[in-house]
C-alpha cells in the first residue's frame, strides 16, 4: 500500500468517536492522540505532508496495540489496521526512531520468526539475565527472561519489563507431515505450526491435529511451510511480510486442501488478509485471495464441520477470552464459545471485559511495558473474578502473557487453548 491509498482510507474518518470507548488505550487515559480517531489524524497529518515524523507523533502510534477494537465499533467502516499497518513501516523507514531501540525490536522479531533461535534465544537470555542480575539489579516485577539492559532499549528506558510465561524447558516441536483422519474421512486439511507455537505450545499443535484426526480430516503439515509474516505485518516490516507470505504461497502451490486450519489468532488473521496484502502483485494476487479465502481458525472449522460420533466431556468451570486478532481481526466469538458449551460437564461462565486486549499485542509487553501491566491486571483480575477454573482463548501471545498475570497473582487457575480443551474432552 502505498501513502494515497492509506490517506483514502483514512478518509472515510468522519471524526464520530464512536470506537473511542472500545479503544483500550484511550480507555486508560482519556487523551485523544491515544484514540483511534487521534492516531488517525496524527496519521494523516503526516501523510499529508502537513506535518514531520516527530518522535511525539511516534510515540502516539507506538502505544496503539494494534488490536483493531476499533474496527467493528466504527460505522464508517474504516480500515484503521491496515493504516496503522502502513504507518508503520513508514515509521520504521523513517530514521526517526533511536537506532538501538530499532535493532533492540527488530532483532527481538528476527529471533521470533526462527523457531531454532527463538528457543535458543530464550535459553540464552533467561541465562545471561541470571548472571547479570547482581549486577545490573532487576525491576519490581523480575525479568525472568530478559536481561534488564536489553528489556530497557526495547521499551525506550523503561525498568518495569515484565516477561510472558514460557515453559521450563524450551525446545521446538515438529509434528508429523501427515496425520490420517480416524474414522470416516471427511476432508483434506493443511495447517500451520506457526513459530511461536512450536516453541512454546507443541502441546496445543499436538491438540489441534488430533481433533481434526477425529473431525475426520487428513492433517497435513508441510515441514517447508515456515512463518506467515504476522510479526513482520503487525511491526511494519511490510516488504518482510511480503518475503514471508510469498513463501508460504510457494510452499502450498500445486496442493489441493479444503481448508487451511489455523491455531494462533494472530497468524490466522494475517493469512486470511493475504489477498488483500497481495492483491497488487502481478504473481500472487490470485493465489494470495485463494488461499485467504480457504484460511479459517481452527474453532470456526472444527465448529462448521462438527465432530460426529464424538462424545465429548471435561467436567470444569471454563470463561474465554477473546484475542484480539479472533474477535476483532477475524470476527470469531461465536464458535469457540459454541464448542465450549456443547461439552458435557463444561460449564462455561462468562468473563466481565472478555473482547479488551490483555496487553500481550505482539511485542507490545516489551516496547511498552506500563501500558501493557495495566492491561494484564485488569483482565487477571476479571478472569479471577468468574471463579473458573481454566481460562480458555485461542492465541499464544495471550496464553503466555495471561499466565504470567495470573501466576504472578498466586492464582491457580490454568491458561488453556479451546483446542486443548476439545482434545482432552475426547480423551474423558
Ligand atoms: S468511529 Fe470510525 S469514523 Fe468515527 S471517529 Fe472512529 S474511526 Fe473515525
Ligand atoms: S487498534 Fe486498538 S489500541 Fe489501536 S486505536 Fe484501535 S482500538 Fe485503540
């Protein structure tokens, strides 16, 4: 997308303020260039050629979490992901931001694409932050996986750096290429283990394959399918994001799949956005809108399909949380919560504020850390509140940052993919 289009679509902004109150940000603070319709204008200003790149006007986008609440609240119908999206690659190409914190967050998202490094970036880190710690001293809610200088660079100074929850042991999972469906078969899947979900959560890849297994699908699980560019899109590398999707593109070529399934909200809402993405290359557009269109997380795939002849029950008390990037991004609130209840034993209450971002966004934990903390307390403290015992959503970034909201809390109740959930419901 290129500066005219993105001022087209900021257009559409006839300054209502209707998504002001789902806006989280502008929430907390009540300042107008903390609100979608500031960021827009701050936005368009520049773009406009009416005002620099300040660092002020930077700084107003850097604390938007991207989480498109803004979007379904707007009866205008603007765009505003795909502006800010823009917005920021042209922040990124500016110059304007300090070099180290732009090496400090690029080199973070790097490491996050790879899942070898990734793992091995974060066994690095969680021992360099142990050695450094009597040295350089730890914030009031501890680095658990970061060194306190790097944790600074990134949040631009910043001391209250607070970790997601990641497993003890950190390896990268590989599931099988292909798993046949049990039972009848239905249909023909292709799904994505996504980078961070293969460091941090096989266990739900595990989980996801297996309840398509029993929905009656062949799974499919290319090992050459690498990351989708969410990262990259979500930052504002939009010519990495590019690289990224065209290689996802090439590796499923020549393939014939009814659905691609996927479990990370996230990268499902980038994918399904491919075509749009795309929709000016003279090579992928076709391809792009394709596979944009046979793209469907996996609570909305196995909810359409159903699983017959499958008796499910796991007797507990279970809320859900809405990722942004599900409940926003892609529209999914319905079916997860429909899968949820159709369990017998289940009980599923509901969760006070569950569609307002838990703060994870991303890298949004570490580049800006007071923003995030307060949004993690006040979604712990409503998940408490329902008295459940597991918290279910469908999002890594959410899962690890929510965990560690409530571990540091002392509370025992356990963060869970409904996917997991649906699996283990099988197994009872
Ligand atoms: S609701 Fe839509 S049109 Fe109204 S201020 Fe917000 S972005 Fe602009
Ligand atoms: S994406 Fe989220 S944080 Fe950013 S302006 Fe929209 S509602 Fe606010």
């Amino acid at each position: 997308m290129n500066d005219r289009k993105a001022i087209d679509l900021a257009s559409k902004c006839v300054r209502c303020g209707f998504c002001m109150d789902a806006c989280p940000t502008y929430r907390l603070t009540g300042i107008e260039t903390l609100s979608p319709r500031g960021r827009i204008r701050l936005m368009s200003s520049v773009m406009n050629g009416e005002t620099d790149m300040t660092s002020e006007i930077i700084a107003g986008i850097d604390t938007c979490l991207g989480c498109r609440a803004c979007e379904p609240a707007c009866p205008s119908g603007v765009q505003y992901g795909r502006i800010v999206e823009h917005f920021r690659n042209r922040i990124e190409e500016s110059g304007v931001r300090p070099k180290l914190q732009h090496d400090a967050k690029h080199g973070i998202l790097a490491a996050m694409r790879e899942p070898h490094l990734f793992s091995l970036s974060l066994r690095a880190s969680r021992t360099l932050s142990g050695a450094l710690a009597p040295i350089m001293g730890s914030s009031s809610h501890g680095h658990a996986d970061m060194p306190v200088p790097i944790a600074q660079a990134l949040s631009g100074g910043s001391s209250q750096t607070l970790m997601p929850e990641t497993p003890d042991s950190v390896s990268v999972g590989s599931l099988p290429s292909f798993s046949p469906a049990i039972g009848e078969r239905r249909y023909s899947v292709c799904i994505l283990q996504g980078c961070v979900m293969r460091v941090l959560y096989h266990q739900t890849n595990l989980a996801t394959v297996r309840v398509l297994q029993h929905a009656g699908c062949d799974v499919h699980c290319p090992p050459e399918l690498g990351c989708c560019g969410a990262l990259d899109f979500h930052a504002g590398n939009h010519s990495s994001g590019v690289e990224h999707a065209k290689a996802v593109l090439a590796a499923l070529r020549g393939h014939e799949y009814d659905a691609f399934v996927i479990n990370s909200a996230g990268c499902g809402s980038t994918i399904k956005e491919y075509g749009t993405l795309l929709e000016d290359d003279p090579i992928w557009a076709a391809e792009a809108a394709g596979l944009s269109a046979k793209t469907l997380d996996v609570s909305e795939f196995i909810e359409r399909i159903g699983l017959p002849g499958v008796s499910l029950r796991f007797p507990a008390v279970v809320t859900y949380h809405d990722a942004c990037h599900l409940a926003h991004g892609q529209g999914v609130t319905d079916q997860p919560r429909r899968l949820l209840s159709s369990i017998e034993g289940l009980e599923l209450v509901p969760l006070h504020e569950s569609d307002m971002c838990c703060g994870s966004a991303g890298t949004y934990n570490l580049t800006q850390p007071d923003m995030a903390r307060r949004l993690l307390d006040r979604k712990v403290a409503n998940i408490i509140a329902t008295g459940a015992d597991i918290v279910a959503m469908g999002n890594p970034g959410c899962m690890a940052w929510i965990a560690r909201g409530l571990k540091e809390q002392g509370s025992a109740i356990r963060v869970m993919h409904v996917v997991e959930i649906l699996a283990q419901a099988i197994s009872a």
